[in-house]
C-alpha cells in the first residue's frame, strides 16, 4: 500500500534525523566532560552515519540543505567538535590546537578549490548541443573526469574526510598528536591532488570547442546530412513514450529524418533508433534550423517551448499528436498553430469541427495511424492454438489534469473490474495501467496499488504447474541480447560529452538487429509465464502492441488506447466513472460505440465474458469494423503510405513558401539584412531567455 510504504520511509528519514542529532550532542558532551571513548564513539558513528545517508537517502539530506545544514555545514561542526575534544582531553598535548586548526582552514580550502575546479570543468563541458546517432569524431571530444571529482561534491567532502576523522580519533585515544596531523594532512593532499588532477580538462589537449566552433559544425553538419523532415519533441521525464511510438514511422518516410529535441536529459530517453538525434536547448541556438535543409516539423506533443520553434518561418510545422481519443486534450486550441493538423481518420475531423478551437477543417489532414501495424487482426488471433484461458487487458489511463472522474477507471470501478475478472476461473488478466497513474491524484496511485494486490493474492490462490527453467533462462538470454544491441553501456561517470562521443554513427543493420531482438525478446518473454498466471506489467516492456496482440478482450477508459486497438476488430469494453448515463455515454465518445460499456460496478463482465468464447452471441463484430474505418481510415491505401505523401506534400509547400519568400526579399534591397538584424536583435533581447537555458550545476 502507497501509504504504509510512504509511512516505513518517513519514519526512518525522522529516525536518521534523531540519529544524526544525537550523535552531534553525544559528540558534545564526550568532547566537554572530557570521556574519551564517547567521544570516539560518537565522532565516527556521526561520519558513518552521514557517509550511509549520502548514498541511500540523498532526498533527506536535500531537506537539510534547504534549511542551510549541508554536507559542508555538517562536517565542520563534526570537525569543530573534534578539535573542542582534543583541547579538553589532558592527556593531549596542548600545543595540538594551533597546527590541526590550521591543517583544517587548509584542508576546507583545498576542497573549495576543488569544488571550484570541478565548476568550471563541467561548465567548458556542457556543450550548446547534445547529439545521439551523428559522427562528433571532428569534435575531438574527450572521456569525462572521474564523478567522484567533477560531479559529487558531497560524497567528495565525506570521503576524504576519513583520514583526518580517524587521525584525530587516534590522536583522542592514544594521546598523541602525529596522528592527527597525518590524518588531517592527508585530507589535504587528496583535496589538492584532485583540484590538480581535475585542472588537467583545463589544458588544450582535453578541453572542449567553443560554442562557437561546436555551432560552426552543427551547422556544417546539418548542410552534409541534408535532413528534410523531422520531428520536434519537448517535454518532461516521463513523457518520452510520446515520441518513441513515433520512431519506427519517421525512419521509414522519404527523405531525411532528424529528431529535435530541447531537454538534455531527453536524449537518452529515446529509444533505440538510427536516426540522427539533436537537442538544441537554447532558443538562440535552434533558430539555426532556419538555414538548413529542414523543410517539415512533426509535433507529437505541445509543450511550453513548441511556440520557440514555430517562429522559424521556413518550416512548415504538422501536430500528429501521440495519440488519439474522444477527450477534449485531443482537439487543444493549440493546434491551431500548426500549419496542419494530421489526424487518424473522419472520426478526429469531426472533433474538431464540433469543439470549435479555431482549426480550419481545410488545414485537417487524414493520415491514418501507420504505427499500428504491429498489432494482429482478430482473425489471426483465431487462427492461433487456442487457450483453456480468456485473456483479457485491463489498460486504464491516468487521471489527468483536470480532476474529471471520468478520466480513469481505476479509483472509482478498477477494483470492481479486477474482482469480477478474476471470479472467473477461465480469465487471464493482463493489468497494465499507465505509468502516470497517480502522479496527479494519490487516490488513484492507492487504488492501483490496491489491484496490484488484488492480482497477487489471486496468482498464489490459483497456483499450477510452472514454465521450466529452460524458459526462464532463454528470457534471460534474450533481455541480454535486447539490452545490448538496443543500448549503449557507459562508465559510470561518463557525462553528456562522453556519451555524445560513444554514441557517434550507429553500425549498419543495427536498426533491424534491434527490431529482430525485440520480436524474439517478447516471444520469449510469453513463454516464460504459464497460461494460468495473472500478469502485473510494468514499464516500457512489453509494448502495449504486444499486449493487444495476446489479449481476446481489452477493457480500457475513453483513450488512444481503444482506438489503437480498434485496429484488431477484437471485442473491448470502455468503463463509464463520467456520470452519465449509458446514452449520452456513446454519444459523447465515438469510440464507445462498438464496444461494451461498463458500469463502475462492473456488472457486465460475466456477460461480455460469455460473448468472447462465443463469438456468435458476439452483435458488435459489425459494428467494430464501421467503427475501425471511422476512426483510423480506410486500409488502403495504407497508413504508412498516406503519411509519407503528405509529409512530401507539406514539404512541397514550404520549399515554394521560401522560393517565392526569396525571389520577393531579392527585389528589395537589404530587406534581408534588415530582417537579420531584427532577429538577432530580438534573439539578445532579455524577454526571450529561457530559465532552462542555464548551465546545470
């Protein structure tokens, strides 16, 4: 349960905090009275402490520099208290106070130099651009500084404070100075040794290009690489799946493709593709585009920064959008700002005729969904071995943003749904829920929990005979074989130059050794659970095509999710949290209208149950097939086909724009010096900084 678990860890983070108090008082107290084995006691179990936190729980020592007692403040109030106890305790020779006092002044300023150091190498570091799948060889870009040194200045301070901790202890319980100054003196030298070691990615041989010269081969590259067609993608950590179901279709148009991205972090969010893969964090920076060959940009989100690029006038921006449903986020008045609008089928023209948020039917553009060919028609699920078993998806959405109940099923029927499903003893369940779920309202997070238990306890009560371990084992072997030709190991310290420089041009063919390991990797994946065992799926794996392709019926909310599915022609059902009633229901969501719909006391179930196993008590077969075209469009010609044409198309548009731009500035003379001058000008003025725009620290 969310909250039990949210309770375990508040309770030892106040534990650590007590702990950690009350070794700084027993520090205290052993240091004034004299008692030298509390103090020692106290001294190192304080550092050991501090040591423990700043690896398991660096979230609470957030909360401690918040209030100003960091690292830095914790570790000079332990070093303060030991010298306090050195000077109290008479067996120490008293002549001790003035050179360790001055050993430490030393030992702080050795590693405040190094922290100073370490700045300045991840800012020459931190390059305007990051790149993935493009050959930086011409760069000459180096392997990054040890993480320790350059990025972990706390872990930094604790470890090298160790010598000089034990040193003083052992001048504490042997009464004899040297140790101390040797302690504290090789904090010191390990502070300094590493400002040195550090200052060595200051030299010319390891130091990075300029801006300057890193943007001066940006923009050589982008004139060799020609790219003419790319997709634009801005938006936070856990939003990437967004553009990743768009990969494997931008890889197959004509032309060029380039994935533009603005988050740093992003590029490693991406997932395996050969596709070049640019961030261009700066606004200043990604106005570059405007001179390259790039004729279309493909949004299949809108964020914050989209408005930053739909400036360049040169290119010709289509919202395809990451998803299609019935919800009022699918038709955003912000799409308006597009040049076109590409959407699936009639069904997505009619929403956004009816919801009237200023997008011209003329600039709607019928596309299809070509990422839906993975997913297996009813009749091929037919045709394969039939199971003792019922699969069926439960895939609800999350709740969304707006507080609608009717976002998601899972706070208010998902446990309903859960518990009739798994009445019955012939239902596999497959519970996938969005990885969202919860991060808006904790009900739905303690709902989701509450099923995931619900599924659990009925694997252990149901019980059978397992996979071998041969199963097992192949699993294994193919998540080895994925994990490798799908991803790029790094060191642990390697930082975003250094894997801008492991990830230069991908190998030949590696697009399709990605795509063969991903088939065998969920082929084996399968068959390593028995057809009895309820499966709980988490994460990126397995895809939610694959999914579909294993289930006989999908129960989902009103999302993208039933229209992808749609595409099968299988049995679904749309759980109804809205309020209303089932009429205006389906009258309201057109994707309803083939399907069942279920109350959130989930009483339908054991009749669409009966109508899946027997596909002649089945009245909606006709129905899912009208619907299926109303929704994704006609089959032929295919998706993927209609896509690319208008993709050319728009780029047809763009290119004449920029001709008939060119001839007209031509006429005028020094009108396009002019418009340069106003750009750049507009570029430095301060209303257009981005606060992402600085360096991270």
């Amino acid at each position: 349960m969310p909250s039990a678990g949210l309770s375990t860890r508040r309770a030892v983070q106040l534990a650590a905090l007590l702990a950690l108090a009350v070794f700084y008082t027993v520090q205290l107290a052993g240091a004034l009275l004299p008692n030298v084995p509390v103090f020692v006691a106290a001294s190192l179990a304080g550092l050991a402490l501090d040591l423990y936190l700043t690896h398991k729980q660096p979230g609470l020592l957030a909360l401690l520099g918040k209030v100003r007692f960091d690292v830095t403040t914790r570790q000079l109030l332990r070093d303060m208290l030991i010298v306090i106890g050195l000077v109290r305790i008479p067996e120490v020779p008293p002549d001790i106070e003035r050179p360790l006092t001055l050993l430490l002044l030393a030992a702080y300023a050795a590693h405040f130099l190094c922290q100073a150091v370490a700045q300045l190498v991840r800012r020459i570091r931190t390059l305007p651009v990051v790149t993935r799948n493009i050959d930086t060889s011409a760069l000459h870009l180096t392997d990054a500084p040890s993480r320790l040194l350059a990025r972990q200045p706390s872990r930094r301070l604790l470890r090298f404070s160790i010598p000089g901790t034990l040193g003083l202890m052992l001048s504490a319980g042997l009464s004899a100075q040297e140790w101390g100054l040797i302690g504290v003196s090789c904090t010191l030298l390990l502070s300094l040794s590493s400002a040195v070691y550090l200052g060595t990615w200051l030299l010319p041989k390891k130091r990075s290009k300029s801006e300057q010269d890193v943007l001066a081969w940006l923009d050589k590259w982008l004139a060799e690489y020609r790219p003419t067609i790319g997709m634009y993608f801005s938006g936070g950590a856990t939003s990437a799946y967004q553009a990743n179901m768009w990969l494997s279709t931008l890889a197959q148009l004509d032309g060029k493709p380039l994935i533009v991205l603005r988050e740093r972090f992003m590029v490693q969010k991406i997932d395996a593709t050969d596709i070049p893969i640019v961030c261009i964090p700066k606004v200043a920076h990604l106005m570059r585009l405007e001179h390259s060959t790039l004729k279309v940009l493909l949004h299949p989100a809108n964020s914050g920064k989209t408005s930053q690029v739909l400036r360049i006038p040169t290119l010709k921006h289509a919202f395809i959008n990451h998803g299609e449903s019935d919800k009022l986020s699918s038709c955003n008045p912000y799409a308006k700002a597009y040049d076109q609008v590409w959407v699936a089928g009639e069904a997505a023209r009619e929403r956004y005729q009816l919801a009237e948020v200023g997008v011209d039917d003329k600039d709607v553009v019928e596309v299809g969904r070509p990422q839906l060919s993975p997913i297996q028609h009813a009749d091929e699920r037919a045709a394969a071995p039939k199971s003792d078993y019922t699969t069926v998806l439960y895939a609800p959405t999350w709740e969304g943003w707006d507080g609608n109940p009717g976002n998601t099923s899972v706070r208010l029927a998902g446990e309903n749904i859960v518990k009739a499903l798994l009445a019955d003893p012939k239902v596999r369940l497959l519970y996938k829920p969005h990885p969202m779920t919860g991060s808006v309202d904790p009900r739905a997070g303690a709902a989701d929990q509450r099923i995931r238990a619900l599924i659990t306890q009925a694997n252990a009560a149901r019980g059978g005979a397992r996979r071998g371990p041969e199963a097992v084992a192949e699993l294994e072997r193919r998540t080895t074989e994925l994990d490798r030709v799908s991803t790029t190991a790094f060191r642990g310290s390697a930082d975003e130059m250094e894997r801008m420089k492991i990830q230069g041009t991908p190998e030949e063919g590696n697009a399709e050794r990605v795509r063969a390991a991903t088939e065998a990797w969920e082929a084996a994946y399968w068959a390593s659970f028995p057809e009895w065992e309820h499966q709980i799926i988490d994460g990126p794996r397995p895809a939610i095509f694959t999914c579909f392709n294993q289930a006989d019926l999908l129960i989902s909310d009103v999302s993208s999710v039933v229209s992808d599915y749609l595409s099968s022609e299988k049995p679904y059902a749309v759980a109804n949290t809205s309020g209303m009633s089932e009429e205006e229901f389906r009258a309201t969501f057109p994707t309803v209208r083939a399907g069942t719909v279920l109350s959130p006391d989930a009483q339908q179930i054991p009749a669409l149950l009966e109508s899946v196993r027997h596909p002649e008590k089945d009245a909606l077969v006709r129905a899912r097939k009208e619907l299926k075209t109303h929704l994704l469009g006609p089959s032929d010609p295919p998706s993927l086909v209609r896509f690319n044409a208008a993709g050319l198309e728009l780029a047809a548009e763009a290119e004449a724009r920029n001709t008939r731009v060119a001839r007209r500035t031509a006429e005028i003379p020094g009108q396009r010096e002019m418009e340069e001058a106003a750009e750049e000008a507009e570029m430095e003025a301060p209303t257009t900084a981005d606060p992402e725009d600085a360096v991270p620290t």
